[in-house]
C-alpha cells in the first residue's frame, strides 16, 4: 500500500487533515502552493535556493532579523530571475506579521533553535504546514505544546531531518526491510563534527577565520556557541537519530523507554581559541558542553541506541552509523557491510556495492533533480517530501511525533547529566498510538 493510500485508509495521526483527490493537487493557488520562510541565513537560503529551481511553488515572502541575510537571498531571486518575496523584518516578532498577512500554504523555518517552538507553533496557529529545521524546542515541555498545537489545529509538523534521506541510509533501510540484517539488536548515529570553524568567526568571513561568537560573530557562531557554553548535553541529536528510528520503528509498534547520557569533560573549544589566538577571552571561557557526550537509548522492543555528539575537536566529518543485527551489521566509519552466509566470514564488504545493489527507489528515480542540491542530494529529498505532502494535503513522512521524539534528545541528555547520568524515563509522547501505527517511512517513492 503506497504513502497516501495508507494515509487515507487508517486515520491520520495527526487529527483534522483532510485528503485531497489527486485531481485536488494543485486546486488552490493558481497550482503553486505558496510558501513564506522564517530565516534566511546560511541554511535557509541553501532551502530557497531548492524552492526556486521548482516550478510548483512560489515564494511569497520571507522574514529575516538581519539585512546581511535578505540581502543575500535577494541575490539569489535577482540570480534566478525571479520576483522578490514580500520582506519582513524589524524584530523578532516580524514572523508574526507575515503569518497575518500573507495567504500561505506552509512554512519553513530555519532560524536559531531558541525560536523555533514559538515560529512554529503561531505558525500551525496561523493554519500552515511547518517544515522547521532540526531541534523543535528547548525543553520537554517545548516538544509537548508543538505536539499538542500540532493535534489541536489539524496542522503537520515536519523537522527538516535530511539525513534521513542520505542514499546509503536509505538503501541499507531497503536491505533492512528485505531481511539481511535478520533481527535488529543495536544502532548508533551521532553527529561528528568538527565545528569549531562554525562555532567562532572574524564576524565577516564564515570559516576559518577569527575566534569571536555572539553578536561579533555572524551565521551560527552569533547564536550557537551560547548553548555550548551554557549547556552540557546532546545538542544535535537528529542526524543520528532521526535516520536510525525508522529502522527499528520507533512510534510505530515500538518507542524509546529510557534514556541516558554521559559526557566527558570540556577542553576542546578553549583549546581551539589558545591556538588560534592566544591570550583571547574566549579561551578562558568554561565552556560547559562535554566534547563527547554519548547517550543510550532503550527501545520498548528491545534493541538498544548509542548516539554520540562530537563537536569541539580536530575529526573528519562522520555520523558513524551502525546498524546491526542477527545476521549482519552495517558501520559507516569502517566503509563496511558484513552479511553473515554472503560475506566472507569475518570480513568487511565495501559498503558502496550493498549500496548501490540495494539503492532505495526514490535515489533511483529522482537523483537527477536532487543532483547539485546540498549534502549530497539529500537537501532536495527531505524539502521536496514537505513540498508534496503540503500540494496532496497529506501527512508528512516526518511526523509531529516523529519530530518531537528525535530533537528531545537535546533536553533529555541534558537533564541525565546533570542528574549525575541518571536514567530518565522517554516520554510518549504519542500517548500510546505508537502501539497501532504502521511504519511507511519511505516505503516506496509514492508522496515524491
Ligand atoms: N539540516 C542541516 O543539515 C542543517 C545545516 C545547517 C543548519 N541547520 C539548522 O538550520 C537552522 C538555522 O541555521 P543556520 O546555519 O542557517 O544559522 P544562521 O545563523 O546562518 O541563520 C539564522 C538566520 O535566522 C535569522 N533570525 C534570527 N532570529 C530570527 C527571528 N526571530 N526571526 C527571523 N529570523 C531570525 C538570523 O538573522 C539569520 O539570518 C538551525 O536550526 C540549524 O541547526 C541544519
């Protein structure tokens, strides 16, 4: 049974939504779905740049706090030839202004994390679907009021998880379904990262330059080093997260019950600003977020999660998946598939053959539209199944439960450690249908 079949046939979960005949699709609108976007920095203007090489939406008007930032997606509409949004700008509140003013079918929010439960939350208020980016809310309680409003107004809520969509993750989700890794038992994911580049700036140049955050910094050092400062705990948990849950069907006959995270001590920011400039305030700084904070999760049915943040140290880029079962495993950072009876034994496949003899459909089908997007293509997969799920006026493939669940991560690694690594109980916050709901995660490439 395909997405929106599936969709139709056992109630949506989130209630209220209704579901358009595919004669239906582009009934509103003058057949564009009109989208606005809240944040248009570095990561929302990679989102514009997608929305404007398609021709089955417009842009009506985006909302940023910063010239620097709506100057620079001007650009990019004059580049592409394209009509100007509306802009509103002035304060933090200027969102709120667009919401009431302008007809919008959706949103996309990409601002710092500390916004996004307010931006999205009067967002569904103002009767739009809300495609935010990673992190929902900064506390449980934040995760809660963006379930509870998502229920109330009938309005999805999808964190834009890209990662979820990354061809290797979906092919070996493919070789999952067909059963080579038998039994699943334990997965790992994490974000790895060396970000100290990202975490400090010059306040003019993005990478690589300067060892200033805060308000003489731009883009994520104005506002994300902050929470390094300030926050011992896992600050990016969906990458890893949010690929790894569909695997085990998480909120879909199975759920986290536990949780519980450990962290190292801090040297490696302050390590970066002594070598970078030495004497620097900011080397002083005691920078509270453990450069290694790694967190465990236990699965209702079973299986165990590690999830590892890794963001203050020289490294190379890696998620370091593993997923792992009783006959096979899949790690990431060794390149390796291990399929017991097919490999020989003890030694590690090129994960690239699996990979390509297991690509999921929709890499097969749409790599050529997704080719030059950011991250390896996986930017155009995750924004265009928000995109089709606003047009048929279906559920998203990340739901408002799905969402919740791997961002909370980020409040409840926090409250483990400093509760001296204590085991925290995982909220449901399906309040229980996890216990009837199917998972049709990228089933097939109906709903793209
Ligand atoms: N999924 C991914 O791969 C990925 C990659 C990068 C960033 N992100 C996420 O995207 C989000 C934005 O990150 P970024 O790198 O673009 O940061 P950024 O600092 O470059 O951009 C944030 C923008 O939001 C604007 N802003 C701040 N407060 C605002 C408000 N109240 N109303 C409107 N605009 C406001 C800022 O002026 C800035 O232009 C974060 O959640 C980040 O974690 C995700």
């Amino acid at each position: 049974m395909d997405r929106r079949n599936f969709i139709r046939s056992t109630a949506i979960t989130t209630a209220g939504i209704g579901v358009l005949s595919s004669t239906d699709l582009f009934a509103q609108t003058n057949g564009k779905i009109k989208i606005g976007f809240i944040g248009v920095g570095l990561r929302g203007r990679n989102h514009v740049q997608i929305a404007l090489n398609r021709d089955d939406l417009e842009i009506v008007a985006i909302c940023d706090t910063q010239e620097e930032s709506l100057a620079q997606c001007r650009k990019q509409f004059n580049a592409k030839g394209t009509k100007l949004p509306k802009e509103y700008t002035g304060g933090k509140e200027s969102y709120k202004k667009m919401l009431s003013s302008e007809k919008l079918d959706a949103v996309i929010i990409a601002t710092p994390w500390q916004f996004h439960k307010d931006q999205s939350i009067d967002a569904m208020k103002a009767g739009l679907y809300v495609g935010c980016e990673v992190i929902a809310g900064l506390t449980v309680q934040d995760h809660w009021d963006v379930v509870k409003v998502s229920e109330e107004t009938g309005k999805p809520y999808m964190t834009l998880e890209n990662v979820a969509f990354r061809r290797d993750v979906l092919a070996v989700l493919n070789m999952h379904r067909q059963g080579l890794f038998g039994e699943l038992l334990h997965l790992e994911g994490g974000y790895q990262h060396d970000l100290r580049e990202v975490l400090f700036n010059d306040g003019k140049n993005y990478y690589g330059h300067g060892v200033e955050y805060g308000p003489k910094a731009i883009s994520e050092a104005q506002w994300r080093t902050q929470f390094n400062i300030d926050q011992d705990g896992d600050l990016y948990p969906t990458h890893g997260l949010g690929p790894i849950m569909q695997f085990v069907d998480i909120n879909k006959g199975n759920r986290f019950t536990h949780i519980t995270s450990y962290s190292s001590k801090a040297r490696g920011l302050a390590a970066y600003v002594n070598k970078v400039a030495p004497g620097h305030p900011n080397g002083k700084i005691n920078y509270k977020n453990g450069d290694i904070t790694q967190t465990m999760l236990q699965c209702a049915n079973g299986e165990t999660m590690l999830l590892t943040h890794d963001t203050h140290l020289p490294r190379p880029y890696s998620i370091g998946f593993r997923v792992q079962g009783t006959d096979g495993i899949w790690m990431d950072v060794a390149k390796g598939i291990h399929i017991e009876g097919k490999s020989k034994p003890h030694t590690w496949d090129p994960a690239d053959e699996w990979v390509k003899k297991y690509d999921h459909p929709i890499w097969k089908k749409y790599e050529e539209l997704a080719n030059g997007s950011g991250h390896g293509g996986m930017d155009w997969f995750v924004f265009n199944a928000f995109i089709q799920s606003v047009k048929q006026k279906v559920q998203t493939p990340i739901d408002v439960y799905d969402s919740v669940t791997m961002s909370a991560v980020f409040p409840l690694s926090t409250e483990s450690i400093a509760k001296g690594n204590s085991t925290l109980e995982f909220p449901d916050f399906t309040k229980g249908k996890w216990k009837t709901k199917k998972n049709t995660f990228m089933l097939d490439d109906s709903g793209m």
